[in-house]
C-alpha cells in the first residue's frame, strides 16, 4: 500500500501577473475598484474577480496586490 500525497497546483497566474505589470505601469499604488475594473475589462476569470472583490477597499502596491492575490508580480 502506497500513501500517495496528491499534488496541489499552483493556479496560472499569468494572465494576473500581465495585469498588475501593465496596471502598475508609472503608477505607485492603485485602488482595489481600478484593479476589478481592469480586471473586468480583461475578463479575467471569475476565481481572480472574486479575490479582487474581496480585497478591502484601498489602494496596494503592486507587491501588496500580488501577495494578497496570489500572483507572483514583485
């Protein structure tokens, strides 16, 4: 008998990780509505809108966002 531990995969983040990048782009700190929005305009798929919706309202650097997010953009 084997234990055999299943994997668990990291979500792609790519198409995340491009957003924040061209998001963040000449910009310090973006608000939580900016990032849904552009999020929404890239169609993004609903597990990442969820996440950005549940942000508190405020605004991130682009590494704050990226760890809350899970993205890998630092």
């Amino acid at each position: 008998m084997t234990d055999d531990v299943p994997v668990t995969e990291k979500p792609d983040t790519r198409r995340l990780d491009d957003l924040l990048e061209d998001l963040y782009r000449g910009q310090e700190r973006v608000s939580q509505a900016d990032i849904y929005r552009r999020a929404v305009a890239a169609e993004l798929p609903s597990e990442w809108l969820t996440r950005i919706c549940a942000l508190p309202e405020g605004e991130y650097s682009v590494d704050e966002a990226a760890d809350l997010l899970g993205g890998t953009v630092t």
